[in-house]
C-alpha cells in the first residue's frame, strides 16, 4: 500500500497512454488548424482564396449601384447585326454642304447651255438666277433635276438640266481616338469597312479591347424605309406589323373623328392605306396641311391644291386633310422637315476582328464616327494592412481590378482583416463615395470583383484579434530552432562581434 501510495497519476500505465492520446490530439488539431486542408487558415483571418475543386464564373462590375448613379456616363452598347454587313445600294441623297455642277439648257439663251456651281445652304436649297430658292435636302441628282424642270417650265416648253454632286460632304465619316491620324475621311465605296477605316486613319493599338462606332438612326418610318420627299413612295412599316387593314383603318377614323364617314365619300380612298402618300382627297385645297411635327414651319396662308404624291391625306374631324410626316417634307409649302434620329453605339472587339471574323467587320455608312478609346491612365492609392502600401499606375494593358491590385501590393498584411476593405470612389467633380467590400468574399467568388478607376482608394482594415492571432502565429516559427525568435540586435551576443580589419585600414 505505502508503495502505490507513492506513485504519481502519470506514473501509472493507465495515465500515460491517455497522456500520449492527448498529445496526439492537440498537435492533429493544431496541424489542421495551421494547414486547413483546402479551407482559409482559421488561425491566420489574412489567408484567402477559394481554392475548390468545382470550377465556377464570376462577373466583374463596372460600376457599383449603392455609390455610382447612371447619369449618361455609361452608354448602352449594342453588338454588330446582319444589317450592319449589308451594303448600302441606294442613290446618293444630297445634303448641306454638297456642292453641285448644275447645267441648264436654253433658260437665258436659247440653245446655250449655262452652268452653275452651287453649294447647299444649310436650310437643304440651293439659289439659281430667275428660278429662286429650290429645296434639295434629301433628294438624289435625278430628284434634283425634276424639281429643277419643274420650276423651268413655267419658261420653257420642254426644260432640260443636268446636276452633278462634284463633292459629296454626306458621304464623309470621322475617326477619333488613339489613332495616329484622326480626321475626317472620305467613302470611296458603299462596301468601305471598319478595318479600312481604321487603317486609313495609321492604324491603333491593337491592344485596344473594344472600337466604337457611332451611328445617327432615324426615328421616322418614312426616313427608316428609305424614300424621302419627292420620291413618291410610301412609307414602310416602322415595326414588325402588318400593314393596316381597310377595318382597321375604318376603326382608327371612327376613334379620331368620333363619327364614321358614309362609303359616298371615295371609299376606294378610305379602304386604302393609311397615310399613304399620292391619294387625291374628296375636296383639295380646302384646308390647309395640318403639321404633325413639332418646331415645323408654318404653313402657307394660300394653300394650293396638291400635286400627285406632294402629301398625306388622313380623315380628321369630318373632313380630309392634308398631314405632314417626320422627315418627309411637303411639296405644297415648299419646305424640308427634318428628320428625327437617335444615336446608336455599336461596340466592336477588337481582337475578333483582326483575326479576320467578318462578323464584326461592318460597313461603315455615312456620318460614322469611329472611336478608339485611349487606355485609362491615372493612379490608385493603397492603404492600411498590405505588404507594400502606395501609390500603382493603372497598366497600360489590361484592367485592373481589386483582387489584382491587392496582389500587386505584395498581398495582404498579417494584421489584415479581408472582411474589412474600404473603396473610396470619386463620383463628381468635387464628391466622394466610400463602400466595404468583401475581399474574401471576392476570392471565394461567391461575390463580384470590381474594375477600379483612376484616384481610387483601398484601405484594408484590421480588428481587435487580428494582432492576438498574430502573436500566436509568432509562436509556432520555425527560424532558429523550434519556437526560438532572434532580433539581429542581439546577433552579437550569438554569434559574436563581426570580423575587422586588420590591414590597418580607417
């Protein structure tokens, strides 16, 4: 008894296996907590990254919603269609700017030809001598020469005239942007492309991720269909619709008159189609045109009765009337309407495109404006807990996003709290916005990388624990034996005074 007595717990066979399984089990626990088998390091918060097997797709923003509003910076792109390959086959439309060689034969002499170099005004009309002011805006060179002969004719019998456009100002287009020579550039052919385009302008650097180019698109059906004033077409349907029916134009009149006109009234005209021009109302030059386009020009205090194809007739009131449509003009007044148009953005990759993919080849039309943006330059600012905080130049390839600018920064520090990161946006001219981001959230990817900009901020945080953790890190270094941390201050009292010379040097 007196020697079970002196034995201690650990000294028992019992105690020292339990000793030795707890031991077993502190260092397992204390390796899969340093290590982390493809999980974050629970010891170490700066450790991240996502580190799974199951590969995944994440977006990166361009601009962050709760700090940034949509004030027209950002454009809506579009991609390039199959009517952007077609080639343009119409006839030239002239315009402001065109200069004309104009010929007319037997007007002051007869059998003389005079000629006459005009340029069209910015109103679309061009002035010759005892004909006055003739409107040409939109009109081809055979349109030109008929309302030329129409305004001879009242002079001569059988008038004869000859138009030349010697310098076509519509058939120009700009390109603008990181070229070697942006200007203005003339069509030589209705086929010229973006990538000829481009070349005549001394070509762009191909790192460039996207080309721009701007086009002007009508509004009008008229204008989308193609015939303009004077053509005597009709215009086209403006959507996917099928043309109105007689019953359904019946149904338009009835809501716009409020009573329904008796088949005596030309029911051939009334089962026609609406707004077609060309139709010869029941009474002409009863009323005058009625103008459905805002900022038009006033209409003629004597109105005249119209010519075949001059306007549009609608039933409006109990009555014909004559209408004016956006972008068609209006032979009785004499006046050209202007059309409405939109801006469309189409954006064009770049490296598709040099690689010969001729979807994105596009033809380039009229009034094109190519754009090649210049890379971003400027500077972001990284601050707080990463290894290297400072002032980096956004690159001049590639896009920088916060992930990458972390990493440029040599990573994140050991007092890092990834959860913590602070973005400081300028917004406006003199405004600033500030928001958290989840860096680990980002490395996991279960939340969105962001593009940064130039004079951003990133400010990583830290908290309470983060240097606690730090410390217990600290002990677990293996440099200079186990657990075992020298200062090179003390390196003297190691490893002894360094040698001298004895040469009888300084």
């Amino acid at each position: 008894m007196s020697r079970l007595r002196g034995l201690g717990p650990s000294s028992l066979p019992g105690s020292r296996r339990a000793w030795s399984i707890l031991a077993a089990c502190g260092l397992g626990l204390s390796l899969v907590t340093l290590t982390a088998c493809e999980t974050d390091s629970f010891i170490d918060p700066s450790v991240v990254g996502r580190w799974e097997r199951t590969p995944t797709t994440v977006p990166i923003l361009e601009r962050i919603a709760a700090i940034e509003d949509d004030e027209g910076e950002f454009v809506e792109y579009t991609d390039p269609t199959s009517d952007d390959l077609k080639v343009d086959a119409s006839d030239y439309r002239i315009g402001p700017g065109d200069q004309l060689d104009i010929v007319l034969y037997d007007m002051i002499v007869p059998r003389q030809p005079d000629g006459y170099q005009r340029v069209v005004d910015a109103r679309g009309s061009i002035e010759l001598p005892q004909l006055g002011s003739i409107p040409v805006n939109g009109l081809t060179a055979e349109e030109t020469v008929r309302a030329i002969q129409d305004r001879m004719r009242p002079f001569i019998g059988n008038p004869l005239a000859t138009v030349n456009v010697t310098n076509p100002r519509q058939m120009t287009f700009h390109v603008i942007g990181a070229v070697r020579n942006p200007a203005p550039y003339f069509m030589p052919t209705s086929e010229y492309r973006v990538l000829e385009a481009l070349t005549a302008a001394g070509g762009f650097p191909e790192t460039t991720p996207y080309v721009y180019v701007i086009r002007q698109v009508p509004l009008s059906p008229e204008a989308t269909a193609g015939p303009r004033a004077g053509s005597g077409a009709p215009p086209a349907s403006s959507g996917p619709s099928a043309p109105m029916s007689g019953e359904d134009l019946l149904q338009v009149i009835d809501e716009l008159s409020g009573e329904k006109p008796s088949p005596a009234e030309n029911p051939s005209v009334l089962s026609s189609a609406w707004n077609q021009p060309g139709t010869t109302p029941p009474t002409q030059g009863a009323e005058p045109p009625i103008d459905l386009v805002e900022n038009a020009a006033p209409a003629p205090s004597q109105p005249t009765a119209p010519a075949p194809g001059a306007g549009n007739w609608m039933y409006l009131d109990n009555r014909w009337v004559q209408v004016r449509t956006a972008g068609g003009g209006d032979a009785v007044s004499g006046t050209s309407e202007p059309r409405l148009v939109t801006q469309r953005v189409i954006r064009i990759p770049v490296k598709p495109l040099l690689s010969g993919d001729a979807r994105y080849n596009i033809i380039i039309r009229a009034g094109d404006i190519v754009r090649v943006p210049s890379p971003e330059t400027g500077i972001v600012y990284l601050a707080g807990q990463v290894a290297r905080p400072g002032v980096y130049q956004l690159p001049d390839v590639g896009r920088l996003t916060l992930m990458r600018a972390i990493d440029a920064g040599g990573g994140l520090g050991q007092l890092a709290i990834p959860e913590r990161v602070d973005l400081t946006r300028m917004v406006g001219p003199d405004r600033q916005a500030m928001i958290r981001l989840n860096l680990r959230a980002i490395n996991e990817g279960t939340q969105p990388d962001v593009f940064l900009r130039a004079d951003d901020r990133i400010n990583v945080g830290t908290n309470f624990w983060a240097l606690p953790l730090a410390i217990v890190r600290g002990g677990f270094r293996m440099t200079y034996g186990f657990g075992f941390l020298l200062d090179r201050n003390f390196g003297n009292d190691v490893f002894g005074p360094p040698p001298t010379d004895r040469g009888g040097g300084f």
